[in-house]
C-alpha cells in the first residue's frame, strides 16, 4: 500500500487550506503456470470539500502472465 497525504499548515492566508489523501493498494494473485490477476486503483479523498465530493473510488483491474522467451523471463498484463 502506498498512502499520501498533504497538509497546509504556512502561508499567505488569502489562499485556501489543502488537504488531499492518496492511497494505492497493490493486490495480486498469483494462478499456476505464470498467470495472475492484479489491481492496482488510485483512490483519492479531498477532505477540504463536502461530503457528496470528497472520495474518488475507481473499479478496474487486469491479468497477465510470466513466460520466457529463451532465457530472458517477460511480464505482459492487459488491464483497465
């Protein structure tokens, strides 16, 4: 997981306060013969705004495989 989180806390006081959040879980399942599936989302929070706007949540994910061509192993994934 890779969290962010971003304060205000100096400045001109004519600017408005800042405080956006961050986090990108990484999720993998590994399947037998090199496959697995993976996701990765962004999911944001503006904890400055109202209630109805400050979460963004997005749905996706994708798959991919670990093969070698001769010697050299190669990862390839299709995700959305």
């Amino acid at each position: 997981m890779l969290a962010n989180n971003v304060w205000s806390f100096a400045g001109k006081s004519s600017r408005g306060p800042v405080n956006p959040m961050t986090l990108q879980p990484f999720v993998n399942y590994n399947i037998p013969g090199g496959w697995y599936l993976t996701s990765a989302p962004i999911v944001t929070a503006n904890w400055e705004t109202g209630q109805g706007d400050r979460w963004t949540v997005p749905v996706g994910g994708g798959f991919g495989r670990v093969f070698k061509i001769g010697r050299q192993p190669v990862n390839m994934q299709l995700a959305a």
